[in-house]
C-alpha cells in the first residue's frame, strides 16, 4: 500500500487547483519520506519530476492536468488510493548524454525521451554517425538528428518519422530530422546496449546543440549518447493504460 504520498504539480492553473483539492483530501508527505510521488500536470511536468526524483525509490504516479499527457494517467480525485494500489508497475531506463564543447568543456545529463542534436544556424548540420567505436555514417546532412528510448519513441522521434518501438524492447531508435545527404535517410534500429557518437563536421560555419530532455548545451563537437542501466524510473498506470498499451494504440489511431 501507498500510505504516504507526495503531491507535485506544474504551475498551470489547472494543476495548481488540483493540488490543493488533493492535498486537503489525502494530506501531503514530505517527497523524501513518500511511499509514491503523485505528479499533477502534463508530460513535460512527469519529466521534470522523474528528474528529480531519480535518486528516491518511490514510484511516481501522474495525472494529466496538462495538454500532453502520454505518460500520465486521466485525472480523478475519488479512490486515489485504490487507484495506487491497483496500478500496474513499469520500469525505464534513461539515455545518458556526454557532449563535448568548444574549448573543451563538458556536459553531461540524463534523458528520459530522447538525446537530440539540432543544427543552431541557417546551414544545415553536418554530422559523423559512430555506432561501438565504428563510423556507420561518415556524413549526414540534415536539420538534426536523435537518439530516442522506446518510452520516448512517440514524441519528438514519432514526429520526425521515427518509429514507435514496443516499451520491452531492448533497443533504441536513431533518428534523422530533415535528412538531406544521404536523402530521405529514415534512421537505424540499435541494441539498447550500443554507445552513439555524434561528431560535428564544419562546426564553426554549421553550429549544433545538443539537447537531452529539454536541458540544452550550445556549440557542440561530439555527443556520446548510451542508456544508463544504474538508472532506474519506476512509473505506475491505470490498469489496461500501462504504456505498452498507449504505445500499441498510438500505431493504431
């Protein structure tokens, strides 16, 4: 059982209300004494607390207050704790991101949907694909390219033609955004264990950033993109909502 919960909600007006509903209805826990984290917003809002919450064991619930809400449950103040208990589990992995900068500054972040390099100028970005230390791709040209997790697979990776991958799947989706040479390149299916390196030709007249999640780094020379095994987001669904489900019917619609 989940006796002790922890509300969380965006700024929106919406889940700011609904906040306040819940929290006078089920009391409100400390986050780090919870026994689950119940995250009031849309998608974008269930990112940023399954960021911050990665180092807690406790699972996270959300509800869709939001415009966005694939990774959130419908919204419902009646039987939340029944709802809790009912809930199916599903684990994730997220993408780990090392990019490296001009004057050799580094960044590295975390990403549960997808790792994606956007050209920053008017010339399109020029970028050599490694896949395990070996060049698969000595060229790309294109407006961008991404690495995206089976959980982020119907996002930004679903938008730019990518394909939606099964959320068991132990692979990752690599990605092409407006690809230019080779023309109409669709991308590649890897082992979830492969390691990706982006590196980033003509970089001062093409200049690229590096985006993970939302969290972004500025004139880039290499990305190195893997998933992060010791990293575990564990996220509780409605019965029969679970994101297995969401994934096939997002293939269906």
């Amino acid at each position: 059982m989940y006796d002790k919960i922890a509300f969380v909600a965006s700024s929106v007006a919406q889940a700011q209300d609904a906040l306040a509903r819940l929290t006078d209805r089920y009391g409100q826990c400390e986050i780090h004494e919870a026994d689950v984290i119940v995250a009031l917003g849309g998608d974008g809002h269930m990112l940023r607390t399954l960021h911050e919450t990665e180092k807690l064991s406790a699972p996270t619930y959300g509800m869709n207050c939001g415009t966005i809400g694939f990774l959130m449950n419908e919204f419902g103040e009646d039987d939340l704790p029944a709802r809790l208990a009912a809930a199916e589990v599903e684990t994730i992995n997220p993408l780990s991101m090392h990019a490296t900068c001009h004057g050799g500054t580094m960044h590295e972040a975390l990403a549960i949907n997808e790792v994606s390099l956007l050209r920053a100028g008017p010339q399109a970005a020029k970028l050599r694909i490694s896949v395990d230390d070996k060049v698969r791709m000595s060229e790309l040209v294109c407006d961008g390219a991404m690495v995206a997790t089976p959980a982020g697979s119907t996002a930004y990776n679903y938008s730019a033609n990518g394909p939606i991958l099964p959320i068991g799947a132990d692979v990752l989706a690599l990605t092409a955004m407006a690809a230019f040479r080779p023309r109409r390149w669709r991308g590649a299916l890897l082992p979830k264990n492969a390691t990706v390196r982006f590196d980033v030709l003509e970089e001062e007249k093409r200049p690229v950033m590096a985006d993970a999640d939302g969290r972004s780094v500025r004139d880039v020379l290499s990305v190195t993109v893997r998933s992060e095994p010791s990293v575990v987001h564990t996220i509780l669904f409605d019965p029969g909502h679970g994101l297995e489900e969401r994934l096939l019917q997002e293939q269906f619609t």
